[in-house]
C-alpha cells in the first residue's frame, strides 16, 4: 500500500506575505539568524506581524544547527508564553524552529498529559534550497560528536508554508547555486528512490524541470523575481516528493562531508551527485546494458527537462553532462581540494565518511545497494 499525504498549507507568488497580516491577537516568536536581523528582513517581517499582541525574535541560529541551541530555543519558547513560531531563513532556521517546536509540544505532552500544546509553526524559507517548509525531516547536529541526527516524524512539518520570492532576492550567486544543487539533488534521490511512487514522481518530475530552467536564471540575475518565484515552487515541490519517500546514498555521503568538513549541505550535494548517478545507474560496471529500472528513470528525467535520450545509456550520460554543465557554469567545486581541503585531511577521514554514510538514514532508500567499497570508490572520484 501506499500513502500521500502532505499537511502543510502551502501559499506562493509575490506578495504572498501578505498573508502574516492576518496573525492576530496571539503571542508569536520569530526563529531566525543574525543576518536575517542585520540585513532588514526581520523587521520587513516583523512589521507584517503588526497584528498579534506581542512577538519575541530568537535570532541564534547558525548554519547546521546544534542540539544546544534547539534547548536555548525551548526555554526561550517557554517564557514567551507562545502561540505561533514563525521560522524565518533557510533550511538551518526552519529545521531549527521545527525541532525547537516539535520537541516543546513532547515536553508539554509529558507534563500535562495526551491533549499537548497547540502552538502553530509558518515557515518562511529564504532560500530556494531544502523545501524544509514541507517536510517531515529536521536535520540537528549533536553538540559534542558532531554527527548529523535527521528527526523524522509527520508532526515535524510546518502548519502553513509561505513562499515569497521577495524573501531569496538577497541570497548571493554562491548560495542560490548551492542550495538550488540541494533541490536538483532532492528531486532526482526522490525520482529513483526504493520507495518512489507516481505521487512522488509527478513531484520530483515538476521539480527537475523547473530548476534545470530557472536555477541558471536565478544565479546569473538574483533580482530576475520570475526565476526566483519558479526556484521557491522547485524547491517546495522536490521538498514535498522526498519528504514522501526519502533520499538515497548522495545526502548519505553529503551529510558526512558537511558534518566533518562544514562544507555547506547543497555544495556537498553537487559535488557528488554526477557520481552517485553514474553508480545508480551502473554506467561504470564492465559490460553493463544500463537499462536497469534507476537508468530507464534518469533518462525519462533527462527527456523532461530536454536533454536527448534516446537509450537509458544516452539519457544518463546526457543527464550528468547537463549537471557537470550547470555546476561549472555556477563555479562550483568539482573535486574535494576546491572545497579548500587537503588531500590529507581527506584521506585521514576516508574511513568516517564511509562509516557514516553508510549508517545514514538516507542511504537505506538508496535504489543500488552500497557497500564501504562502493562509497570508498566515489570518494576516489572527487578526490581528483
Ligand atoms: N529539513 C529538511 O528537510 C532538510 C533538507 C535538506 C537539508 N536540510 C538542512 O538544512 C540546512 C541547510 O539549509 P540551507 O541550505 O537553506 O542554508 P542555511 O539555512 O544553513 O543558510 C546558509 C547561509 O545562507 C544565509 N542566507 C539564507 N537566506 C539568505 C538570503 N535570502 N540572503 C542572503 N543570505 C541568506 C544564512 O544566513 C546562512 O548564513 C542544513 O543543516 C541541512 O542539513 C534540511
Ligand atoms: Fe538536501
């Protein structure tokens, strides 16, 4: 049997923001980063939170948040006697927020017994990149081993999702590129994924063809408000379809590189997604027809978004030209040493990274079975 279900309210286009005028008469904690607070757009925000009786901004949040900062945000929730939290920044605020809320209403619940606390959660992404808005995943770091811990649970998704394109115009050209990766990635672990569906394909389908048109756009012009809008509705969408069936072994081995060298999630994604393809469709293994079910599924993605595919080997091997393209055209690293690490820290983490990802909670939904071998061979390949 399978299921779809997707409990996030989901408003988009211009002016959609709007709709924060109609908060009213609730005490409400804005969840944020300091840039969000530097650059003006707390108070952008803040200003169309007029309504409600009182809002409180927590506005420490870093990048790949830690398990100490979700605890510093539930004591500051429960002093603000809240009603509504409203995350404001990219996936590292949402998920922050979705954590800091989704672990208040279980403590709440242990207290005072199954009724639990009703306390809303909008989220306001800011970059076109996690679909984190819509998803039951919330990505924590634990404070003292470093490791990634995905929280996975249905409550964890957002009560309503507003996407602005007013809200990515200031990103920079690296992080539209970085984070616009994450979706192109999300789409196509969700599209080959063990567990992929029709529902999650039409999702994932949409997704590709919306980012492999509009991230060029975005990247070359930030203020080309078409192509930020077009990236905002990719990003949700490719959020909404792994959100339904999981990733695979590219977050499995992203998550790894990010934890252990911080290089930031969407870059890591890129770097290894032309490899990960090219091991799930088994275009690198002597004699190989690639025409198993993950390579008949490239090459449908690769007609999508208008690539020639004729055969499963031609719609591959286009599909992973177009990514190289893309990632070169965007300046993205290719190899480990562009992401300014030495071989020999590389290598000194060899066994980690595969130990790692192998463990991770995305590789299981991988569509190619992985071994430490596997992994130790793609590493090989952007060592280079
Ligand atoms: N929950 C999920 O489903 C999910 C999925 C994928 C990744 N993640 C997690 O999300 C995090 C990554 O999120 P991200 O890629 O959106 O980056 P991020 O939230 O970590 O932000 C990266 C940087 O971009 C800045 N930034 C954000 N929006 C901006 C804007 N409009 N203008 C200028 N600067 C801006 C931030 O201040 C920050 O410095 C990772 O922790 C990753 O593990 C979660
Ligand atoms: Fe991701």
């Amino acid at each position: 049997m399978k299921r779809f279900k997707l409990s996030t309210e989901v408003l988009f286009s211009e002016n959609a923001l709007d709709a924060l005028l109609d908060i009213k008469d609730v005490n409400a904690v804005l969840i944020t980063d300091q840039f969000m607070v530097d650059s003006g757009m707390a108070d952008m925000i803040l200003k169309k939170l007029r309504y409600c009786n009182k809002v409180s901004v927590f506005s420490d949040v870093i990048p790949d948040p830690p398990m100490d900062l979700i605890e510093k945000g539930i004591s500051f929730l429960e002093d603000k006697d809240c009603d509504v939290v409203i995350a404001l920044g990219g996936g590292s605020s949402i998920d922050a927020a979705k954590a800091i809320v989704y672990m208040t209403k279980e403590l709440h619940r242990a207290k005072h017994g199954e009724d639990g606390k009703r306390l809303k959660l909008i989220a306001l992404p800011t970059t076109s990149g996690t679909g984190s808005e819509v998803t039951q995943f919330a990505v924590v770091t634990d404070s003292e081993t470093g490791k990634k811990i995905p929280l996975i649970d249905e409550s964890l998704m957002p009560d309503l999702a507003i996407l602005d394109p007013e809200l990515v115009k200031s990103a920079p050209p690296f992080i539209t590129a970085d984070t616009g990766m994450d979706v192109i990635t999300h789409a196509l672990e969700a599209y080959v994924s063990e567990t992929a569906s029709d529902c999650s394909d039409c999702l994932a389908e949409k997704a590709c063809e919306l980012a492999f048109e509009y991230l060029p756009r975005a990247y070359r012009n930030g203020f080309d408000i078409k192509a930020r809008d077009k990236m905002h509705r990719a990003s949700c969408l490719a959020g909404m379809s792994f959100s339904l069936v999981n990733l695979g072994l590219n977050h499995g081995i992203a998550h790894a590189l990010g934890a252990i060298f911080h290089i930031p999630h969407g870059r890591a994604n890129g770097l290894v997604l032309p490899h990960v393809i090219a091991f799930n469709a088994d275009v690198k293994r002597e004699g190989a027809k690639h025409s198993n079910d993950s390579a008949k599924k490239y090459q449908k993605m690769a007609r999508i978004v208008g690539l020639p595919a004729a055969t499963p080997k031609v719609g591959v091997a286009n599909l992973i030209a177009e990514i190289v393209r893309l990632l070169k055209y965007m300046d993205r690293p290719m190899c480990i040493t562009e992401c300014g690490i030495s071989l020999e820290e590389f290598e000194a983490n060899r066994e980690e990274i595969i130990k790692r990802a192998l463990a991770d909670a995305c590789t299981v939904a991988n569509p190619r079975k992985v071994s430490a071998d596997d992994i130790s061979k793609i590493l090989d390949e952007i060592a280079k």
